[in-house]
C-alpha cells in the first residue's frame, strides 16, 4: 500500500533486476540501487525444528531458516527468497502463534533486532527486543508509558502488529513511529502512529503481512523508577495467579468479544452495561471490561459453555483460564485445531457470538 509523500516520513526502496531462470545466486549482485550498503550474508540454515522457536514447543521444521539481527540482514534475506522462489514467514518472539505440525516450505524469517536507546522522552527499540526487556529498559530510564505490560510475553514487534493490550492499555498508546520494511516493494517506511492503523487487537501490519516491523520509537513520560518497578511487578503477580503459566501455550487463544457485537451500542442496555460493569445476557452474567473499548470475556464464553477442562489429544482447555489452550501432554497443532473449533462451534450456538483467533495460525506454507 503506497502513501503520499506528503503522509510518509520516510521512504526508501531496494529495486531488483532478476532472470527468473538462472540459478538462485547471491540476490545482491542484482540490486541496482539501494540507499545502505549490504554486506554478504551467511547461507539460510535448512531443516529447522521450529517448535523450540514457539511458546506453544509445537511446529515441524522450517525448510530453510534466517535470523535477522539488522535491517540489512532483513533486505538480503526476502531478496534471496525471491530469487529462490519460496515463501517466506516472519517469525517474532513466537508467544502468539501456533505451527503447523508439518513446519513451513519456505523461508522462516526470525527478526532479531534488538537494539534499544532512549533520548530525553523518547525510547527507540527494534522489533525483536522482547517486551521485557522494554519495560525494564523503561523503569531503569525512569520514563513511565508501559506499566500496563509487565509480564507481556512476546518481542516488540508481535505487540505492535497485533496492538497487544491488556489492565486498560495498548502498545499503540505511546507509539511516535514505526519502521518497517515491505516484502513486496522492497521498500523502507516510516509511518506515524495514525498511519500505522491502530484498533482493537489489530493495526495496519497485520492487514498487510508483507510490512515487517523494524523498530519503533515511543513518546514516553518522565516518571519514578521505583512507582513504575512497582506496577510492572503487579502486573506480573497478576499474572502468574490468573494464567496457566506452568505449561506451553500462546496466551489468549481468542480475543475479547466487543460489547458492542451482542448489544446495540446506542441502547439504553448498552449505556447501563457499561454503568454498571455487567450485563445479563442469554442466561449469564457478564462483567463488561475496558480493553480498551467495552469488551466481555472470551475466556467468560467458553466457560458459560461448558468447556472448562476439555481435552483433545494433548492440547486442554485450561480450567485456570478458559482462553488458553495449552500443551499438557506433547500435543499437536491439530489438537489445538480442534479444541479452537469445538470452542467456536459451542460458544456460537449458546450465544450467537463468533469468537475470532487472536492468535496467528501458521500452515505449512504460504
């Protein structure tokens, strides 16, 4: 998706000259212009076992695998993976997916940027830092912004793709910019937090999959180290007593279900729901929470449907968190597969709401 020059701050592009029938060669030798110098880089790593790269440990092997650590590194890696012809997947801290048990034909792209400084309020950050390391970089630099991440499992990049959010706040809430980096145009971009198309649980990334999120920089606010430790380690007590941490999962299997899908927003209902804090509806009561928008619980849904405990093959529904589906006993992406359907098919027929993956379904290729 092209912008305007006048809504792009920054723009660059890499334009490639390929002879579709020659052998895969070093894809450099075919760039005619780029604005930063590439070195050669190492060949892809091949037959990769990716489930020690995903918190669910599930995923057969990448055919080939590439870790990024620059941005140089990521430019190489799609030019050579278009000269080859393969589809390429691009893999973060790995919290928020599930693989395919037959891996991934093509290339697994792991962005590895993890380069972090702060100047005055602002903090810039690359894509694969992890989102721990970012909140206590934060607290360290006393700049206030993140306490409502502590915990946050995953790298900076998957929070920003899926506008991660949780206790009232977003990661898009003290965005300046993001770079990215465009598969398809061979492209650099920096967009601005209205460009980047932030909502619930979703931003422009995730509608367009060939953007890869380089880095980001956010406007912060000066702070107390020790008020800002303080909350993050709330958040991760909170954390550790209400989810199922002590086996393999992908965190929030489905996202929160938006008050407004079972209830006009311009009722009376509506405005008494969110007064109140809680709603009747189809026989149960429901709290309403901010999620930032008026939201009920998905993992409230699936317990009201009785499925607290099920299990399939190794794959459970957790009684300690009905919206994590976790790996109990080696269990397989199709385990998970079917317990993600059996959810959706029950909760649907008591309730008529559709819940929607908040996770990211990996097949086997592209």
């Amino acid at each position: 998706m092209a912008l305007s020059s006048k809504g792009r701050e920054h723009e660059h592009s890499f334009k490639i000259k390929q002879n579709w029938r020659s052998p895969a060669r070093d894809p450099l030798n075919s760039i005619v212009k780029s604005s930063i110098r590439i070195p050669s880089m190492p060949k892809f790593k091949e037959n990769i076992p990716l489930a020690k790269f995903a918190n669910y440990r599930i995923g057969g092997p990448a055919r080939f695998f590439f870790e990024a650590k620059t941005e140089s590194n990521v430019a190489w890696a799609i030019a050579e993976a278009k000269a080859r012809k393969i589809p390429c997947f691009v893999l973060g801290g790995g919290t928020n997916l599930l693989m395919s048990d037959a891996g991934f034909d093509g290339l697994v792209l792991k962005i590895n940027i993890s380069k972090i400084g702060a100047k005055g309020n602002l903090i810039t950050a690359g894509a694969g830092i992890t989102m721990a390391k970012l909140t206590n970089f934060a607290a360290r630099n006393s700049l206030a912004g993140f306490e409502w991440a502590g915990g946050l499992p995953g790298t900076l990049g998957g929070a920003i793709r899926g506008n991660a959010g949780c206790f009232g706040g977003e990661t898009k809430d003290n965005i300046k910019n993001v770079r990215s980096f465009n598969m398809e145009t061979m492209r650099f971009a920096t967009r601005n937090v209205m460009q980047c198309g932030f909502s619930y649980r979703t931003s422009f990334f995730k509608k367009h999959p060939a953007e890869i999120i380089l880095e980001a920089t956010f406007r912060m606010k000066k702070g107390d180290e020790k008020k800002i430790s303080a909350a993050l380690r709330e958040k991760k007590e909170w954390r550790k007593t209400h989810h199922p941490l002590e086996y393999p999962s992908a965190g929030s299997v489905f996202k929160n279900v938006p008050l407004s899908k079972i209830v006009d927003r311009r009722s009376k209902e509506y405005r008494l729901a969110i007064k109140d804090r809680t709603i009747q509806y189809q026989g149960s009561s429901f709290s309403v929470k901010t999620d930032p928008i008026p939201v009920i619980a998905a993992a409230k849904l699936i317990g009201e449907s009785g499925l607290s405990g099920m299990k399939y093959g190794g794959a459970v529904i957790s009684p300690k968190h009905t919206n994590f589906i976790v790996n109990s006993d080696n269990a397989t992406a199709r385990d998970v597969l079917v317990l993600i359907a059996i959810a959706q098919k029950k909760v649907y027929r008591k309730f008529g709401v559709k819940l929607e993956p908040e996770i990211q379904i990996i097949k086997a290729a592209a």
